[in-house]
C-alpha cells in the first residue's frame, strides 16, 4: 500500500519541476532550473520506487494522467492560460484512458 504513496510523491515531484521548469524561462533563472532538476530527479527516484510493485502500466499511466490533469489546473488557475475545448477533450480522453487500464488490467 505505501507503493501509492511512493507514486504520490513522484507525482508532487513532477507538478512542482514542472512549475519550476516555466519559471525557469529556459534555463535562464539559476534557483528555478536548480529546483526543478531537484524536482525531476527526486520524482523518478520515487517513481522507480513505486514501481517495485505497482505494474509499470498502472504506475506510469497514473502518474502521466494526474500529472496532466493537475497541470492543466494549475496552468490554467496560477498562469491564466486558456483552456480550450479541444484541450479539454484531450485531458478527458487521457484520464479516460487511465480509468480504464485501472480497472481492466490484469494486477
């Protein structure tokens, strides 16, 4: 059970080296790069712990999924970018996707 909370951690990890990757603009602002590559090695390190037992399947498509989704909020909500339809559809089919791996694959 603490597997999920390994993937928990990867999945913080990657939202906020993403974060900071943007305000990293490029690799120009010195503290954000640093923190952000701090972020992404930290995340795969809990990544790779999660998937110990957690099915690679399972693991990654969960991970890319609640990352996506809570990417798009943040982007949308913290940077005020838009948001469009098709965008929209998009995450849906993404998380779709994984809802259904998680409950027809075999564990």
């Amino acid at each position: 059970m603490f597997y999920y909370v390994f993937l928990a951690l990867a999945i913080v990890g990657e939202l906020i080296g993403t974060n900071l990757l943007k305000m990293s603009l490029g690799f120009t602002k010195l503290l954000p790069t640093i923190g952000s590559l701090v972020s992404f090695a930290l995340c795969f390190y809990f990544l790779s712990l999660a998937m110990v037992k957690i099915p690679l399947n399972i693991a990654y498509a969960n991970w890319s999924a609640i990352g996506i989704l809570a990417t798009t909020a943040i982007a949308t909500l913290i940077y005020k970018e838009q948001l469009n339809i098709i965008s929209m559809l998009g995450v849906i089919l993404i998380v779709a996707g994984v809802i259904l791996l998680n409950l027809f694959s075999a564990k």
